[in-house]
C-alpha cells in the first residue's frame, strides 16, 4: 500500500462563496458555505487518501470544542491522525474564507499555528515505518525537522510544501529531497519572480528536485541537470481553495507508486484542476472516478 506521512497545520476552515466580494461594512448573502479540517498537511493527506493511499496525519489538534469537526472530516476522508498535544485545550487556527463566483478567486483571513508550542517526541519516529513518502508544510518546524531528519537517514523521500519563505525553512531544507514551491516563495537573497534564484538558493540547501507552480500557469522546476517545463490542465474554475495543498498531496500519491518527478508532477497538477471545478476543499474527493485518464493511470490507481 502506498503510504505518506504528512507533518504541519491543521486548521478549522469555515469558507463561504459569494457571487462577488463584499464592499466594505456590508452585509453579504453567501451562495454556499464550507466547513472542514483544512491546513496544508491536512489537505494533503485527504488528497493522497482520496486517490487511494494510505495518509498518516500528524499535527497539534487538543481537546478543544472545535476540534470533533476537524477529528470527524479528517476520520470520514480516511486519514489516520496523529495529535502531538492530545490534552491540550488550546483554540485550533480558524481560517475564514470568502471564494467570489465570478473570479474564481480565495481571499483568506486566519492564524496558522505559531501560538501553539508543539515539541518533537522521538517515540514520533516509529511512524516512520512502511511509509513511502513524508511531507512537511514547515509549521511545527520541530515536528517538520525531526521527522525529515530521520526520514532522509531512513532514505524515505521527503517533500517540502513551500508556499511563502518561513525562517523556520532554513533547519528543514537541509532534510529535504524535494521541494514544491509558489511563485511567492521567495527566500532571503534572492529575486522575486526570478526562478533561477531560488533555484540556486535551495540547491545550495541540498535540495535535489525542485518545482515552481503559479496557478494556471506552467509549474517549472529542475531535477538533476534537467529544466522542465509542465503545462496546468486548462479548466473552468469554481474555486481554487487548498489547489495547491491538493497538488502536493496528490504528488506525494504518485511519487509513492513509482512515478518519477515530472511524471507525479503532471498527474499531481491534473488532481489539483479537477478539484478547482468544485467548491470546497472535499467535493472533488467524491468524484475521482471523474478524473481524466484516471482508468488508464499507469500507477495503477
């Protein structure tokens, strides 16, 4: 079975979709609203469960009220949590999102998970076994490091989630195989909008594999000595929410059965435009079988 291991946020997302953008101090009649676990690795690990592997989350949920809706969505999406602070009573991140219908657009309000204090417990380290594939958002970056740290000595592939340049990147890079940026990763020296820049920058790091996507535009990255160059499916998009935490999920899916880096790359990239055709961060998840090629899928899937 294919199995990831995907270490950061968890968050309780409350999205509503509206037909354009509320004006300042206005009140706006929502079209349709969302609530569920969301966060980067908790979005990537419902992908990758979603598409038929087997996704271990390990995150700080607590005991706090809100906490059974995100333990429920994350259960019934078949995702096996792992909580590092299961006696906590602090307030999950609550992230509040407006997605307009008429530019198929996200704006997002939340906290992430820099007020909670999660440790690295080495007994954490036993998870590691028969997983295929481990993936860290770089929050908890105690958690992130230490379980790269052994997974890279183990010679598990790990996968970097990089959205925006946290300091926390600079203990994490070194443990990394592979790193999935935005085009707003921009770390420190290096030129936003300028790929070759930051390519150099995580290269210096050690990082081997490394992609650039940037929406509906072409994902660039280089693996080894070769550039390359992956076009993004062309769809009608309802709502881009968790797009790109659903491409690194379903990236992490592909590379575990046996795909190599553009390959999981252009099947992850084909994942997270399907599922922008749907509101929401789960609805997608109902209609795999929908998926374009998904009965020819040479992984098997």
């Amino acid at each position: 079975m294919n199995s990831g291991l995907f270490v950061g946020l968890s968050t309780v997302d409350i999205a509503y979709r509206v037909d354009t953008y509320p004006a300042e101090d206005t009140k706006t009649q929502a079209v349709d609203q969302y609530i569920g676990a969301g966060g980067p690795a908790a979005n990537a690990a419902v992908a990758h469960s979603a598409l038929g592997g087997t996704a271990t989350l390990v995150t700080a949920v607590g005991t706090h009220r809100l906490t059974d809706l995100m333990r429920s969505d994350l259960s019934e999406h078949g995702v096996h949590l792992v909580d590092v602070l299961p006696g906590s009573d602090h307030q999950p991140p609550v992230s509040s999102i407006v997605v307009s219908a008429s530019a198929a657009t996200r704006t997002i309000v939340s906290l992430d998970g820099a007020r909670i204090d999660v440790e690295f417990d080495h007994r954490l380290t036993d998870l590691l076994a028969g997983i295929d594939t481990v993936l860290v958002d770089g929050h908890y970056p105690a958690l992130g490091v230490g379980l790269c740290e052994k997974a890279r000595a183990l010679g598990i592939p790990t996968v970097l989630d990089a959205g925006r340049y946290r300091d926390a990147h600079a203990a994490i890079l070194p443990h990394v195989r592979t790193a999935i940026c935005s085009a707003a990763f921009t770390p420190p020296g290096t030129v936003p909008g300028d790929t070759d820049s930051v390519f150099d920058f995580l290269r210096d790091a050690g990082v081997e594999d490394i992609a650039i996507t940037n929406g509906s535009d072409p994902i660039v990255g280089i693996s080894g000595d070769r550039r390359f160059r992956i076009d993004v499916p062309d769809i009608r998009a309802v709502d881009t929410l968790g797009a790109g935490d659903i491409l690194h999920g379903a990236f992490c899916y592909y590379a575990g059965t046996g795909n190599d880096f553009m390959g999981a790359l252009t099947l992850a990239a084909q994942v997270a435009s399907f599922s922008c055709r749907f509101f929401g961060t789960r609805e997608w998840c109902t209609r795999v079988s929908e998926l374009p090629g998904r009965d020819t899928d040479p992984s098997g899937a």
